[in-house]
C-alpha cells in the first residue's frame, strides 16, 4: 500500500477510535443518524485496505459531515488528514496550512542533485 494511502486509513482508524470516547458515540444506544455515520466510516475504511478508486470521494464526503455535524470534535482531526484527502476538506484548512503542505511536498518530489 502507498505510503500515503496508508496514513490516510492509519489516521481514519484512530480518529474512529477516539472519537468513541466522546459524545455522542460513547453512548451505548446511539441514534440513528450517528448509527449511519459509522456505519459509511466503517465501509469507508474498508474501501482505504481495498485501495478502490474512489475511496478519497467517500473520505471527503464523511470528514466534511464530521465537520458540519460534531462540530466540537472537530479537533481531534490530524489536519494532514484534511490535506491529503483533498477535495472540499482543503477548506478546512487556514491558507498558511495549505502553504505549508504545498511547500512540503514540492520538497518531497523536488529532483535531487547530487553533491
């Protein structure tokens, strides 16, 4: 698996995990809206192992849901996450962010030049 690929489903993984311990996910009787959240987070990740086209479309949609409906969680996002799944996540991000992720990889594809 590409390396970005799988810190996109490393990061995925563990945000479902922490956001479990918080409301409204810590509750044992969730409703049905919260339900259907985790369960398109669940196929979502399975989609990441998968490496299915179109995986980044299905993390857009459900980072940007996140985003809009638990608003106070929001924090608990790796904001590389919102970088390197792209789309309308990138406007999440503050325009020194973006500058900085650019910046970052123009590096990391940059030619070397020997010494």
């Amino acid at each position: 698996m590409e390396s970005r690929t799988q810190y996109i489903l490393d990061a995925f993984a563990d945000l479902r995990q922490r956001i479990a311990e918080h409301a409204p996910f810590d509750q044992t009787d969730l409703a049905e809206e919260e339900l259907d959240f985790l369960e398109k987070w669940d196929l979502l990740i399975k989609d990441i192992e998968a490496n299915t086209h179109d995986y980044t479309f299905q993390a857009q949609e459900i980072l940007s849901r996140f985003i809009r409906c638990y608003a106070n969680l929001v924090p608990l996002i790796k904001r590389e996450l919102l970088w390197f799944t792209g789309g309308e996540c990138l406007h999440f991000l503050g325009d020194e962010e973006i500058t900085l992720y650019q910046e970052m990889e123009e590096r990391l594809y940059e030619p070397r030049q020997p010494k």
